[in-house]
C-alpha cells in the first residue's frame, strides 16, 4: 500500500508529459520481473499476478499469454486497431481517438460495461507506444481533457499505469503481457477483486489471442494498408497540445460504495471482461 501511496503521489508532482524511452524500459522491467508478486492462476498457458502489497481498491495486476501462430506484429496491430476492436471486444461500448500528441502518442476515450449491478466505468488516457527491436509496447495513463469530463451514467476511473508488452517467440510465435494499475473509483465487493484474477482476467488474454487470430482474415477485407499506428502520416486526427490536458488524479472523481453488492445479485455474461 505504501508503494501506491508513493506512486500516486509522485504521479500528482510530476508534470504531464509523454513517456520516454526511460518510461518504456521501466515499464518492460516490471513486466519481466516477478519479485514481489504472487501467481494467482496458471492454467492453459495463461499466467495472472497480483502485486504483494495490493489494496481492496487499487490492485496491480501482470498477465501473460504465448500467442502461438500469431505474429508479435499481429498482436500489435490488433491492440491499436479500434475498427476491429468493435468486432472482437463485446464487454466494450464505446472508445474513440480524441487526438494525436505526437508521432507515438495520442489521447482517447473507452468505457466498458461493468457486470450488474456494479456501475460502467469509463476513461480517458493518454496512449504511447514504441516498437523497439523485436519487442512492442503500448501504456498509457489517465488524463483530463476539458472537452470529455465525467459522464453522468458512468463512474469515471483512473489509470495509474496500464500497458501491453509483446515479445517476439520466432517467426510466428510471440507472449503478451499485460499489466494494469486501475482505480476504479468505488470499494468494491471482495468477490469482485477475486473475481478479476480468477476468471476475467484470464478470458480477457484469451479472447485477445483469438481476436489475434482471426485478424489477419479480417484485415485483408478492411483498408489493408492503413496502420497509422506504424505509418503516422496517415494518422487524420487532429492535433493536441500537452498545455491542453492535465493529469487525472483520482481524488477529484466522484468514490462510490458498491462493496455491499451481492454476487447473488449479479448478472454475468459470457463475454464479460474489461480492457483498457
């Protein structure tokens, strides 16, 4: 707890800025270093952490997945495309790109559907990724831009840190890690928490290595040849200024008390899980 304490605070200090090649590195090292957290679920070639030293609110969580017959550049495309995201990620219901900062990063909105009776949640972040030799990275973090505040029917959460590191197995193999640090505005039920790391979580990894999958497929249907991700001059968004945005700090969002939510009470689905 101390250590989210002292993240969130230095997170507040700092001034907004677009991560650099030091922010990429830190982040790949907390993916590849498992010193301090415990597994809690390894089946089927999915692997899920929770950090040591969680809280009931604020959980850090990692996930890892081997993708095989799916290329690391597959799997990058996948997570940027939001065309196709609209196909494969059913628990979504909306994200949209606001606006590109720079080459390597933009700023945009996703909300996604909580299962009942807990309330949506939605975000704004600021995304950044790096292609780097056979590695792949995107994260981001939350940011308030004065044109998409809070929305009535939603509880606006915050990401203190969320991000994909995709690493190349060879010519048609590659491992996803996710990892993500999320406030989610609200005390949540115990059996939500479990919940997470038990079974959304994993489904969550699956679904994307079989949206992966299919992807390929898909694309040679759909403007095969726009990746503005890869290739910023096709990148039509308009542009925004730093100046513009100012950091999410969670303690100016509404909290709200779901903890005494019963699970008798919820309505599960199938496709249930959350992304960012």
């Amino acid at each position: 707890r101390e250590e989210l304490r002292r993240s969130s605070a230095v997170q507040c200090a700092m001034p907004l800025q677009v991560p650099d090649d030091s922010d990429f590195s830190s982040f790949k090292a907390q993916c590849e270093d498992h010193e301090g957290w415990s597994a809690r679920y390894s089946k089927g070639g999915v692997t899920v952490w929770c950090r040591d030293e969680e809280c009931d609110t604020v959980q850090k969580l990692k996930m890892r997945i081997v993708c095989k017959d799916v290329t690391a550049e597959t799997l990058y495309d996948v997570l940027h495309d939001t065309s196709y995201r609209k196909k494969w990620d059913t628990n979504m219901i909306d994200t949209f790109d606001i606006g590109r900062l720079t080459v390597n990063a933009d700023v945009g909105y996703y909300s996604w559907r909580c299962p009942s009776p807990l309330k949506n949640r939605d975000f704004v972040t600021m995304r950044s990724w790096l292609p780097l030799g056979s590695d792949y990275m995107i994260i981001n973090y939350s940011v308030k831009h004065p044109q998409f505040p809070p929305k009535k029917d939603y509880v606006r959460a915050v990401s203190l840190l969320t991000g994909y590191l995709i690493q190349s197995n060879g010519a048609n193999c590659c491992t996803l890690y996710y990892l993500t640090q999320v406030d989610p505005r609200g005390s949540l039920p115990k059996w939500v928490v479990n919940k997470v790391s038990q079974f959304v979580a994993p489904k969550a990894m699956r679904k994307i290595y079989k949206a992966c999958l299919k992807y390929p497929e898909w694309k040679r249907k759909h403007n095969p040849n726009l990746k503005p991700w890869m290739y910023p001059e096709q990148n039509t968004l308009p542009c925004i200024s730093l100046s513009e945005l100012t950091l999410q700090r969670a303690d100016s969002l509404e909290n709200i008390d779901e903890s005494g939510l019963s699970e008798e009470k919820a309505q599960h689905s199938d496709d249930e899980e959350p992304a960012s």
